[in-house]
C-alpha cells in the first residue's frame, strides 16, 4: 500500500498553519463603515496648455525656445 501524501494537509491544519503565518485577521467591515467609491478623471503629468501671448513671448510655455 502507498503511504499518504506527507504534504497533503487537513483544511483544519490549513487554517492553523495561515493562523500562524498572518496572524489573526482583522475584523470584517461593516456596511455603515464602508465609503463611496468616488472616480475621478486620471492624473495629468503636465499642465494643461496655456495660450497665452505675453507667455509665449516669454518662452514661457514648454515646448517654445
């Protein structure tokens, strides 16, 4: 008869052994505690352009001088 996978454990000893790697878990969040997923347009990496004259002028703006 074959012996039984050494590494094949019980979800009891699953549990115990995630028990001692994490730790105890935190407490589930309640629904009063929960927010309101607020979408917001993505992040710029440059300013939006500015037309400008006296800017311009300047070399103020990127891309000008």
């Amino acid at each position: 008869m074959s012996e039984p996978d050494p590494a094949s454990f019980s979800d009891e000893e699953y549990a115990f052994l995630r028990h001692v790697r994490f730790g105890e878990l935190p407490a589930p969040v309640r629904p009063d505690e929960r927010v309101e997923l607020r979408e917001t347009d993505a992040r710029r990496d440059y300013p939006e352009p500015v037309d400008d004259p006296d800017q311009r002028a300047l070399g103020l703006l990127p891309g000008v001088g």
